[in-house]
C-alpha cells in the first residue's frame, strides 16, 4: 500500500506542517512501513538508520563507492551525518 500526503500550505504555517509530515512518516516507520525517499526527507542519521536498517553500513559504502563527489546529494541528503567508519 502507498498514499503520498502533499500538503499546500503558507509560509506561515510551513514549520507545523513539517512537523506533521515527520509525525506521518515515524507513524509509518512504526508500523513496519519505510518511507519513498523523493521530495522532503528531514532525515537526520537516526531516521536513515531506522530507515536502512542492517543495511545501513552497506548503503554508506555504495554512496562512497558511487559517488564520491556527493554529486547526487549535494548536501541535500546528510545520511553520512554522524557516521563514525
């Protein structure tokens, strides 16, 4: 099952609608469920870890591996926040 939740809201009411959206995805991660990785992530490096699970430490290296420059993140995506390899 999918469902996408694309809220429309004012600059004024951004930061609850953020706050919303993580609430929405750590109920999804409660369940069993992963999260689409597209759009607004929020992640910081326990989030990626919950969300990778065991392969976590595998996933690190493909990034390395693949792209050392972090061409595709670009800073947009912090999963190597924290890392202690």
């Amino acid at each position: 099952m999918a469902f996408g939740i694309r809220p429309a809201v004012s600059r004024t009411q951004l930061k609850m609608a953020l706050s919303l959206l993580d609430k929405a995805g750590d109920l999804v991660y409660q369940i069993g469920g992963k999260r689409y990785l597209s759009g607004w992530l929020g992640f910081d490096s326990s989030r990626w870890q919950r969300h990778f699970g065991d392969r976590q430490r595998e996933v690190r290296a493909w990034k390395r591996f693949f792209d050392p420059n972090s061409v595709l993140s670009s800073g947009f995506i912090q999963y190597n926040e924290g890392e202690s390899e």
